[in-house]
C-alpha cells in the first residue's frame, strides 16, 4: 500500500510542477498553426469555387476536342479509302 501511496505523491507532484511551466511558446505555435489552417481552409474553398465555376467550361472544351480530332480522324480516313478505291492493287 505504501507503495501505491508512494507514486501517487510522485504523480501528485508531477501534476502541480505542470501548473508552473512556461506555455506562451506553445500558444505561439498553436495560433501560427491556427492562421496556417485557416489560411489552408480559404485557399481551398476559393479553389472549389474556381473548379465548380470552370467545370462547364471544361467539359464544352473537351467535347470541342473530341469533336474536331474525330473529323480529322475521318476525313484521313477517307483520303486512305479513297486511295485504297484508286489503285487496290497498289501499283
């Protein structure tokens, strides 16, 4: 029982140093990672915002793409088909 009595009182006297103990660096670092989050959290939303804006836009350009590299692809198609048709032996 001493025993158990004899650690309380090291865990008791532990617990009264803390109250003693120099936090402002702490708090410093706390509130530099406070405006770092913060700083994060409107970085992203505003990028959200951007990318939900440009979503559209987005899209429409792919599709124009998608658009204009199947008719390229078609019409260098036609040109071998047309060749092909001309001379199917190839000579």
């Amino acid at each position: 029982m001493s025993n158990l009595a004899t650690r309380l009182e090291v865990t008791e006297n532990s617990v009264a140093a803390l109250n003693d103990m120099d936090t402002s660096l702490l708090q410093e670092r706390l509130a530099t990672l406070e405006t770092s989050i913060n700083f994060n959290n409107d970085t992203n939303d505003r990028l959200s915002a951007l990318i939900e804006k440009n979503k559209n836009s987005l899209a429409s350009d792919i599709n124009s793409v998608e658009e204009k590299l199947s008719e390229w692809m078609e019409s260098e198609l036609e040109k071998i088909y047309r060749i092909v048709n001309e001379n199917p032996l190839g000579n």
